[in-house]
C-alpha cells in the first residue's frame, strides 16, 4: 500500500513539474500565430473563469474585459501555466475524466494564454471581443435559469458574528413546513447578508424527517454518515441537480438542522444561510432515490470521533473500505480535508477481485471545495458487494506551504487547524432488474460511441 502511495506522489510531482516545464516553454517560445485578448483570450475567460473573475465576483480581480485582465498578465500566465488557476484539483492522468462541471484548461487553452502573454498581451480588433456574458446577480439563484423561482426556501436564524471572536458552529433547526411527501431535482445553497460569505466557512443543512435514516444502508458501518445530510455550501461548491431518473425524497413534517461553521473578520458581520430547493411536478417521480453520504478516510472509528492520529514532520496516510450493499452509481467525489491535506483516491475493488481507481485528487487545495461530477455515460456503476476504498495523505511538514505548524501533532476537529479526512459521494441505489438494465443501456451506448453496430 505505501510503496503504490509513493508511486502516485511521485506521478504526481513529476505532471506538476512537466506543467511548469511546458510553461516555461510556451513563454520563451515564438507563437505561431498572433494571439489577441478579444479574438482567442476572452472566449477563454468567459467559459472558465468569469464564473469568479467578474466585477463584484469572489475573485480579487476581473477578467471580463482587456482593460481588466490586462494588468494581470504576468500573474495570470503564472498560474495558468502551473495548472494552479482554474482551480480543479482531479488527476488528469489517472480514473475517469469525463465530468458535468469540469471548468479546467485543456492543453491548447493553456498554451493559447501563454502565447498571448509572451507577446505583451496584445488587445486585438475590438470587433472581434464576445458579447459580455450575462451573469446572474448573487442575490438572486444561480439555478433559476434552468428551473425558474425555487418551489421552497428555508432560512436559517440570524447570527451576528462579533469583530473578534473565536470561530463558531452555529447549529439551529427550523421546520421545512412541507405537508406531503415531494421528489427534489434540484438544490442550492448560500449565505446571506453583507460580509456573510467572508465569515462562512462552510454551511450543511441535515434533512431530518420521520422514517428509518437508512437509505444509504449505512447503519452499522462505521465509516460512513448518512444520517440525512441533505447539502454542504462551500467556497466553490453552490448546489446540487439530481440526474433525470433519480431525486432526493423530503417527508411532511420535516426538519432542517443547520450547522454553519462563522469565523471573525474584523467588523461585525450579520448573517444567515438559506436553501432552495426546486421539485419535480407533482406525480412525476423519479425512479431511483439518491442520498448524500460522508464517507471517512480512516478506519475503525465512528463519524465525528476523535481518532485520526497526523504526526509532526512526516507525511501520513490513512484508509478505509466500505462495502455497498446495494447495486449503486456514483455520481460524483469531493475531497474534504484541512490545511496538512495533500490528496485523496477512491478505488472500486468489484466482487471478482478487480480493482479499478475511480478518481484521485494529487493537489488538494483548502481554499476550494471542487465536487467533481460525473458525465452520464461514466458514472461509475457499482454491483452489491463492491468496495470503495478511500485512501487519504497529509503532507505535516514544512514543505507544506499552508501548514501553519508542522511541530504540531495533528487530530481530528472542526477548526481549520484540526484536521478531517472524508469524501462527500452523492449514490443512486437500484435493485438489481432495473441495474442490470442500465448495465445494458451504458454498454449499448458505449458500444454505438465505438462504431459498434447494434442489432
């Protein structure tokens, strides 16, 4: 097991340095061609980066015109080049690569900003510039363009954040006033109020309703938390959209218990967190339930326990397995970890004994929560009595740029310092008539994608 670790570190370290290497090339190479902010650059922007790089955005600076992006170019070329910015932390050279959200640069985008900088980032024909792209406002909801007004809302209580404080879980629980049982399709969340997304560091919303939480068949595994986690908010990460055929089930008389994690930023802050969420129509069910899970990354302990054991001036590794105990997709990984947190892997060692490592993040950053959402035709498809093995690393020396002290002896806990190790996995469960027919749809698919004739 540590000699396959060291091995997927040192790939990993020697794609980064190739990344730097093609940088440094690319600046100090002649373009081919000329290159120009309006005409090859912008386009660029606009589907990777303005997301944050807007006026009024998250980011620190704009990207949305030459007059903007200018100033940065040398910074800009700085972070493209080492693959650093967007921030999109999967392995491109291991597990699937096929993903919904994937806002990385590919080779030719990569190179196509350094040639632009190497040639003193010409702005171009100002007729060749893109429409502006329409962004919607952050107080309004990011999914209304695709579902219109959120069918419910359920606001958190208000929380002031003194200037000075120690960092605070503010965990209430407010009713969801549903009266029937709806299908969700879609979820998304955000923190409210002026300064409220600088003092949350993450925000969850539990679902807890009247039935047996067992719909991850998760109960007496120690490794996994089902317990009607329902949404996570953190920086990069808004909302959640069920795939067609599968939604998240709400019951009458249900409950939203929150759990915002505030810290101080030197003024006073007001602040409170709302969730939308968007159903299907009535008497439009979806066939399959989806839960939200936490799967741990290290053994033998209970979730939220206290056992995770990171020494000083080394690096760690931890594992666990699960076993599924029902036929299951996995619709997405997110990595969750602190500041000693280096990477993660999740495997699929399948009944017949074959393994296969599903994703793998090498460059794990805590600035960004990426969830990494699988396209249709790749989410894995997992038979009964598959395992998923989580295998995490934590860099506690002072090579670790973000360690704040590697003399420190490391745990398990909600501060920043502390440290965590789980995986966030949406799954959709089926029974097996309707798995091995969608077993059968994904192989059709695949094979009409290979020239494959049906019959």
């Amino acid at each position: 097991m540590h000699a396959r670790f060291t091995r997927w570190v040192r790939t990993s370290a020697m794609t980064l340095g190739a990344a730097g290497a093609v940088a440094g090339v690319a600046l100090a190479a002649e373009p081919s061609k000329t290159v120009t902010f309006t005409k090859d650059v912008a386009p660029i922007f606009q589907s990777k980066c303005e997301g944050c790089h807007r006026p009024d955005g998250m980011a620190p600076m704009s990207l949305a015109s030459y007059e903007d992006a200018r100033p940065w170019a040398k910074s800009i070329a700085a972070r493209v080049g080492a693959r650093q910015m967007p921030p999109w932390h999967i392995d491109k050279t291991i597990g699937i690569q096929k993903f919904k959200n994937d806002r990385s640069l590919n080779d030719d985008q990569i190179d196509t900003i350094l040639q632009w900088v190497s040639a003193s980032a010409p702005k171009g024909d100002p007729k060749d510039m893109p429409p502006a792209k329409v962004w919607p406002n952050e107080d309004t909801w990011q999914m209304t363009n695709r579902y219109g007004q959120p069918d419910l809302v359920i606001k958190s209580p208000e929380y002031t954040m003194p200037a000075v404080a120690q960092d605070a879980w503010w965990r209430p629980t407010v009713p969801t006033g549903l009266s029937e049982p709806r299908w969700v399709r879609a979820i998304e969340i955000r923190p409210v109020g002026k300064g409220a997304r600088k003092i949350t560091h993450h925000a969850l919303a539990r679902l807890v309703q009247p039935e047996d939480m067992d719909p991850a068949l998760f109960t007496n595994d120690p490794n996994v938390s089902g317990d009607g986690l329902f949404m996570e908010w953190a920086v990069g990460k808004n909302g959640d959209e069920m795939r067609a055929d599968a939604g998240r089930l709400m019951l009458p008389n249900s409950k939203i218990t929150w759990e915002m994690h505030y810290h101080a930023v030197g003024e006073e802050v007001n602040a409170h967190t709302e969730l939308a969420v968007w159903f299907y129509p009535k008497g439009q069910e979806p066939k399959h339930r989806e839960v939200l899970a936490l799967f741990n990354t290290f053994s033998g302990s209970m979730p939220g326990s206290r056992s995770l054991d990171i020494p000083p001036n080394q690096v760690t590794t931890t594992e666990s397995f699960v076993t599924l105990k029902e036929n299951a997709r996995i619709e997405n990984f997110q990595a969750h970890m602190h500041l000693r947190g280096k990477g993660m892997s999740m495997e699929a060692i399948y009944p017949d004994g074959k393994r296969e490592l599903l994703s793998q993040v090498t460059d794990f950053n805590f600035n960004w929560h990426n969830m990494y959402i699988y396209d249709d035709d790749v989410a894995p498809l997992l038979p009964k009595g598959t395992i998923l093995h989580f295998l995490a690393w934590y860099d506690n020396t002072k090579s670790n740029k973000s360690n704040p002290d590697p003399d420190q002896w490391v745990g398990w806990g909600d501060r920043t310092v502390d440290e965590m190790g789980h995986a966030w996995i949406n799954i959709t469960y089926y029974k097996d008539d309707e798995f091995k027919a969608e077993l059968a749809k994904r192989t059709a698919v695949t094979s009409t994608a290979n020239g494959v004739q049906q019959q």
